[in-house]
C-alpha cells in the first residue's frame, strides 16, 4: 500500500511543500516515507523544491538518528527508557539549580529550532523555566546584528523588512547566496525562481560579494568589495545619496514616520566615496554607479546576508541597508522593503510608541558582553564555564545545537562540557556536542512531527497559513519533540516532570487571554475567556494554542464574531491558504519610544569612529606574503554542521575545499594542498584554484571536521573534511550585536 502525504520542508527557511510517498515495509510491519517531490498546489512553494528537500526520506530513515534516549552511566552512553531519561534529565538539572542557582544552568538554542513547533513554541517557555539569563544561539553567529539595526531602527528586533522579491524592478544581494542559500531572514520558495522572474520582467540584479557566486552569475553588476568592508561602502553610498539630491521627496511618501534623517546626512558627510574605495577594494566610480541605480530604478530592494552580518561591523552594515532602502523611498513599500504580516501575529492597532529597543540589560559575567535581544554572545559560553567565581556554568541545555562544531573555538567548548556537572542535548544525533551530553532525548522523525512556521511567516515575503500534521504515528510511549520540551518544563518548574504536558498550551492559552481581553483594542476585547477557551477544538495542545493565535491574529474570526482564520480552516487547506502579498504596514509596526522610524539611533551613530579608525587602519599587510581574508560558502547539498550523513548529498562539488585565485595561488606557490592558520589554530585543506573569487580572499565552507571519536554519524565521519571554526578564537566581535566574526577573518596561507 502506497500512500502520499504533504508536509511543509522544515530544512531551510524556503518552507517548500513537499509531496512524500509513504510505503507499507513487509519488513518491519510499518510505514515509512520513501520519496519526496516538490508539492506543485502548495500555495507558497507551488512544486519547487532543492536536493535536501529531496532526500527527507533518507532523513528520515536515516539509520544513525537516534531514537531512544542515551544516558551517561560510567562514563559511556548507553539507551534507556523514556520515562527514566526525562527525569533524569529534570533531577540533574534541578540539582545543579539547587546547589548552584539558577544562572548556573545555560541554555543553546540552534538553527534547526527555528522550523520545528518545539523550538518555536515551547523552547521561550524552556528557558523561562529555567531561570537563567544564560542564554545563546546561533544568532549570534548569524543574524542578531539585523535584529539589532531593526530593534533601534523600528523598537523591535523581531519586526524585519523584507525585499518584495515578485514586485522589485531592482535587486541589490549584499552578501548572499540565495541561489544556494534559497535566502535566508526572507522566506521565499524558489528564490532562483524569483531571480529569474526578475530578470524575465526586466529588473535587475546586482550582487555585491567578494565571490563570483551562482548567484553573482546571475547579476547585471557584480561588485566584489574586500570582506568585512561593506558598512563603509555603503556609508559612501548614504553619502552620495545626498551629496547628488538623490535621496526620495517625501521619503517615497514615509517622511511624516521617519525622524532623523537630517542627522545621517551630518555625521556620514565625510565618508565620502573616495574616502572608503581605498578600504573596500571597488572603484570610487563604481560606488557611485551603485547609489545611483538604486536610486534610479523605479523600486528597488536592498537585502543583505551573512557576508554583512557575521562580520566586525555587522550592526552597522545591517542598519545602513535600511537607511538606504529608506532615503531612496523604498521601504514599506511595494517593490521595496517590506514588513510582512503573519497569520499568527497579532491584530493590527491603532500606531502606538513604545520602549524602544535597548541592549545591555546584563551583561556576561567574564568578558562584560552586553545582552542583546535576551541573549549572550554564543562565543562565551567556553569561557563561562571554565572561569571560577560566583555565577559560573555548570549545566547546559541543547536543543537543536551544534556549537561545538558549528562556533568558533568549538574545541574549548567541548573540553568545559566534559567538565560542566551536567549536559542535556535535545537532539536526533550522537554529534561532535552531543556526545559530551549525560543525557540526550531525540525528538522523532520529521514524518512524525507536526509543522507549523510560527516564527518564519514573519520573514515571508507573501503572507500564507499552512500546517502540516504528522504523517507518520508515534510509537506507544515515545514522545514527540514537543512532549520532551513540555515534560522537562513541567518537570523544571514544580508540575513534575510526569504531569501532563498539555499543561503547559493551557497555561499559556489562559494567560494570553486573560491580557487580550482586558486590551481595548483586541478583536476579543471584554469577553470572557472561559467563553473563548470553550471555543477552542479538543486537540493536541499546540493546536489549541495555534486556534487560538490564529483566532485573535490579524487575519482570524476574532473568536466567531468575523470571517477569518481558524485552526479548523488550516486543516481543511491540506496545500496551504494564501493570505496575498504584503502590504505598508507603517506606522502600525513602529515601537521605538518616539513612535518613529528613528534613523540615527545613538549607538549606531557612536559606532561610526570605530569603522573610521578602521578605514584607515584595516588592509596593510593583507595580500603581502600569505596573509588573505577568509570567508565562508554554503553548498547547495549540504546544510551547515548536521546533513552530511545522508549518501543522496555527500561527494560531488559538496566538497569541503579551499577556494583561492590562481594570482595568490602563483604567488604562494600552492597548487593542491595548503596550510591555512588563524588566530585559533591552523588546518591542512584541499584547494580549488578559481578565478570565481577575489584575489586576496579564500573561502572555506563551514559544518565540516567530523573527525572525533564517539560519534554516530557513519556517513559523515567517513569523508569529515576540517573544522573552519578551528582556525577562529572567538574573539572578534561585532559588539553592538554580540555576533563572532566568521567572513572576513585574517588567515595566514602557506603550501602545505
Ligand atoms: N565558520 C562559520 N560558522 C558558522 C556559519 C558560517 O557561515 N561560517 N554559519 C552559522 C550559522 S548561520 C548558523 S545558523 C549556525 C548553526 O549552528 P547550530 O544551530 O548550533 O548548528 P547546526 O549545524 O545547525 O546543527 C543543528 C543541530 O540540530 C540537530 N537537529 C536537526 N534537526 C533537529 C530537530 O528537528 N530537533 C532537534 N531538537 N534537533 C535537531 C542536529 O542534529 C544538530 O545537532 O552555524 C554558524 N556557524
Ligand atoms: N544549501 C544550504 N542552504 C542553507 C544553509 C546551508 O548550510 N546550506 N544554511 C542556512 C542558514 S543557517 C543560513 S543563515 C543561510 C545563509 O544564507 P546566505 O547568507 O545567503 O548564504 P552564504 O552562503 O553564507 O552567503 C554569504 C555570502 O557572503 C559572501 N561574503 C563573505 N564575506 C563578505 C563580505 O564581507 N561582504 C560581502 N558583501 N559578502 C561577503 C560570501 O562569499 C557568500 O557568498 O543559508 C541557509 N540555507
Ligand atoms: S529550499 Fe530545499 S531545504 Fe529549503 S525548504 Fe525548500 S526543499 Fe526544503
Ligand atoms: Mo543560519
């Protein structure tokens, strides 16, 4: 017996809708997916799909995840049951709690958390239960600088602008790979698609990036600046937007929400073109060309990425994008920027200021680190543990994490988890940092899980409502990802960790309420919330809770008292329900204490001498003897630390090489082999000898070095390639944002 079932891809933010073939194994008695093809009716992704949507089957049949929970029991992991890892987990960690406080216990949240229901919806109640203030994530390897320019440009980190990718007449990709990526804090199926139907209309694109990418190939006009350079670069661009009266009348119609703008035009005025070409590599010519054509073009979208935001000025690099995309009309409006609308956010009311967005409400206890956006930077937890005194680590909780491999110095980490008094990952897989775990509790199968993107609608460039139930039963007594998060809160916050789990939906069901019907403005407003709760389907609890958000959002029935969105209606759209595309939403989003786009925030601005000093600074000795910029790149068929062990997208180009152009290469002397060495250590790494990169600039791509011992991980430890993260110490911050510098790290390249 064959079967098809939809769901939502949860491996990247492209969110596809895949089409799986489930087939009945005489075997094993049971169903398992064998295929997956791209949904064509799902109403986001209409049949797009890459090759790791592609291989979810051998994913999700992957003989190395886990299925059962692994315990520490005389220095090896051995298999349990469910019952006792739970509680195990819950003594440990109330132990350390008891005896050390709650600060003791830090939590790391990874990349993967952010497509799955638990990560989204239950991971914030975790770290609330435990207490502490601890907190990481791959955000500050990745994109906390882009939260931090939204947070003091609109009062809210989580409030992106996104390029209007089907409506744009000009695309500006600063630092990004899309074509590989498949975009990333811009949710968009089939971004190549979108390229091309860019193109096709005759808009047009241009790629700013030290590497000639496939996205790049694409490009009307490729700039390829030094790494680490694009926040003066783009400070020239302001400048010259001013400087030749370029910059929009009224602001494209959003000059009445928008203070400050005078106050950019004053403090960029000495950054002039000439002034930074020197610096960042590209003609003084060029960049005027650059301001100029988007100014020019009837709309245009300026996005940035990963080359703008893992880097020494990432904040300011990411805050420059939006005063650009401001000064030349083109934000929150059609074809520009815009703010998209979820179906799960909340109703629109009326404009409101708010407190605004600030950092540095605690700091880090051995290196200061200010907070930003409720966390630490990720690249301090080593030193956390291991530094004596008051308020050290001693525990740490995982889910969805690979720090160890996937963070600079990674090493150091691993040796202070060896030490810390207890370590619980939630994860499918025995890996370089869950191997140093007491306790691992594997969520199932994503054919097992339910999906809903609760945090990357937000991101999605048209607004959709799409869930995907499981597709496959859980075995009797083997939780879902869900159930393990709620046990271990319950069991973290007195309930026990035996109670039941939909304790926790109901809690946050009655609190959300009880806030909703006391605000004027709510849809719901002065009703009664039992009323509302006896409204809500008898169902799992997370579809409570989604009834709910869903019910009270902005596109809901407002609880049976207009047409709109309910649970009900989700499940009945198996393909998705479209929702259209975004729409202004200014000055309904803005929260910062003026009740304005505040463009010249003062920390941003202070951050300005820092890149001045940099401007004269940065660049001497680069390109001398073997000292180049290293940067990274993504495969199409690889997905950072934790996809290659999957045979369907392991060899072939996914190779875990050195790109170098053949004028370093000539004059390095290196022709297959080098030694590159970093501020952290140094690696012996295969080289590609290509004219597809800047001279002076190497790429390596990172996830790879699965060469240590204790893992589970048969595929991936048979062709493990180096760990990029070994060559980095961890100590070069962005520091408005707390985010590790990992494009444009100075290495030392020799023949090996
Ligand atoms: N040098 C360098 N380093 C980088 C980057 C770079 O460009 N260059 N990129 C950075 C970026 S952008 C990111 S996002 C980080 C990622 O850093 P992390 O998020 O720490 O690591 P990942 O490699 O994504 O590993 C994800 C982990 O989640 C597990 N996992 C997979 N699916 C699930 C699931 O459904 N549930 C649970 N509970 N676990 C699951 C995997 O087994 C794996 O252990 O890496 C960063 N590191
Ligand atoms: N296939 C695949 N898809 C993925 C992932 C994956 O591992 N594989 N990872 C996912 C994750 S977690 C993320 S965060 C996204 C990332 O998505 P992207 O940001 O689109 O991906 P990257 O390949 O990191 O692209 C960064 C680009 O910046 C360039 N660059 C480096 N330094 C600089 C610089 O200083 N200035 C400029 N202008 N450019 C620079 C690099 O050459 C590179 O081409 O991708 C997601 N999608
Ligand atoms: S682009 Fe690929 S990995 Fe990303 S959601 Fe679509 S199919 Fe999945
Ligand atoms: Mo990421």
């Amino acid at each position: 017996m064959t079967r098809t079932a939809l769901r939502i891809c949860p491996l990247c933010e492209a969110t596809c809708g895949l089409s799986l073939v489930v087939d009945h194994d005489h075997g094993t008695g049971q169903e398992r997916v064998t295929s997956a093809r791209g949904d064509s009716e799902d109403v986001f992704s209409h049949g797009y799909i890459c090759p790791k949507g592609a291989s979810l089957a051998q994913l999700d049949n992957d003989p190395d995840r886990l299925d059962r929970p692994l315990i520490r029991r005389d220095g090896r992991l051995v298999e349990t049951d469910w019952d006792s890892a739970l509680a195990l987990a819950v003594d440990g960690l109330n132990e350390v709690i008891a005896t050390h406080g709650g600060p003791s216990v830090g939590f790391y949240l990874g990349n993967p958390s952010a497509h799955t229901v638990a990560g989204t919806m239950y991971a914030p109640l975790l770290i609330r239960a435990l207490g502490t203030r601890n907190v990481f994530s791959a955000s500050t390897l990745d994109q906390m600088p882009k939260q931090a320019a939204t947070g003091y440009l609109v009062g809210h980190a989580g409030t992106f602008a996104v390029p209007d990718l089907d409506r744009t007449d000009h695309l500006v990709v600063i630092g990004a790979n899309p074509m590989v990526s498949n975009g990333s804090v811009t949710t968009a199926a089939d971004f190549p698609g979108k390229l091309t139907a860019l193109r096709r209309r005759g808009g047009r694109l241009t790629v700013i990036d030290p590497a000639r990418t496939r996205t790049a190939k694409l490009a009307d006009t490729h700039l390829a600046p030094r790494p680490g350079t694009d926040a003066a670069l783009l400070c020239a661009v302001v400048q010259c937007l001013f400087d030749e009266g370029l910059v929009a009348d009224d602001l494209g119609g959003i000059a009445a929400h928008v203070i400050g703008v005078e106050d950019v035009r004053r403090e960029l005025s000495d950054l002039t073109p000439e002034r930074v070409a020197p610096h960042c590599g590209v003609a003084a010519e060029d960049i005027r060309a650059l301001a100029r054509s988007i100014a020019g073009s009837p709309t245009t979208a300026v996005y940035g990425r990963m080359g703008t935001t893992t880097v020494e000025f990432g904040t300011l690099g990411s805050w420059l994008i939006d005063v650009v995309n401001i000064l030349t009309g083109n934000y929150d409006r059609p074809g520009g920027v815009m703010f998209p609308l979820a179906p799960t956010a909340p109703s629109p009311r009326p404009p409101r200021a708010g407190r605004g967005f600030r950092t540095g409400r605690w700091r880090s206890r051995v290196s200061g680190h200010a907070e930003v956006g409720g966390e630490l930077p990720a690249v301090a937890m080593a030193e956390e543990f291991e530094t004596p005194g008051d308020g050290r680590l001693r525990a740490l909780v995982t889910v969805s994490g690979n720090p160890v491999l996937s963070a600079p110095n990674g090493g150091r980490l691993g040796r202070a988890l060896d030490s810390a008094d207890f370590v619980v990952c939630v994860d499918p897989y025995l890996n370089e940092t869950t191997r140093h775990a007491h306790v691992i509790l594997p969520p199932p199968r994503p054919s097992q899980s339910p999906h809903f993107d609760a945090i990357l609608n937000n991101l999605a460039v048209r607004a959709t409502a799409r869930y995907s139930p499981p597709v496959l039963p859980l075995a009797a007594g083997r939780p879902d990802e869900i159930e393990i998060v709620a046990r271990l809160i319950l069991g973290l916050s007195g309930a026990g960790v035996g109670a039941d789990p939909g304790l926790v939906d109901e809690q946050v069901i009655a609190a959300t309420l009880s806030k909703e019907v006391t605000d004027p403005h709510s849809p719901v407003a002065g009703r009664s919330v039992e009323s509302l709760i006896a409204m809500l389907p008898e169902a799992p609890g997370h579809q409570r809770r989604l009834d709910m958000q869903l019910r009270i959002g902005a596109y809901g029935d407002a609880f049976g008292t207009r047409d709109g969105l309910t649970f009900a209606d989700l499940l009945a759209a198996p393909h998705g329900i479209d929702l259209g595309p975004m729409r202004p939403r200014l000055p309904g989003v803005l929260r910062t204490a003026s009740g304005k786009v505040e463009l010249a925030p003062d920390p941003l601005i202070g951050d300005l001498e820092r890149l001045r000093s940099a401007l004269d600074a940065r660049g001497e000795g680069v390109g001398a003897e073997g000292r180049l910029l290293l940067v990274g790149r993504r495969h199409l068929r690889s997905n950072n630390s934790w996809m290659h062990n999957l045979p369907a997208l392991t060899g072939g180009t996914n190779r875990c090489t050195l790109l170098m152009h053949p004028d370093d290469a000539d004059r390095l002397g290196i022709s297959d082999v080098a030694k590159v060495r970093g501020a952290g250590g140094s690696l012996t790494v295969p080289v590609e000898i290509t004219s597809d990169i800047r001279p002076g600039v190497a790429s390596l791509p990172h996830g790879w070095g699965h060469d240590v011992d204790g893992m589970q991980l048969s595929v991936a430890t048979a062709e493990p390639g180096v760990n990029v993260n070994d060559l980095n110490d961890g100590t070069v911050l962005d520091p408005l944002s707390g985010t590790v510098v990992l494009n444009g790290l100075p290495v030392e390249i020799a023949p090996a």
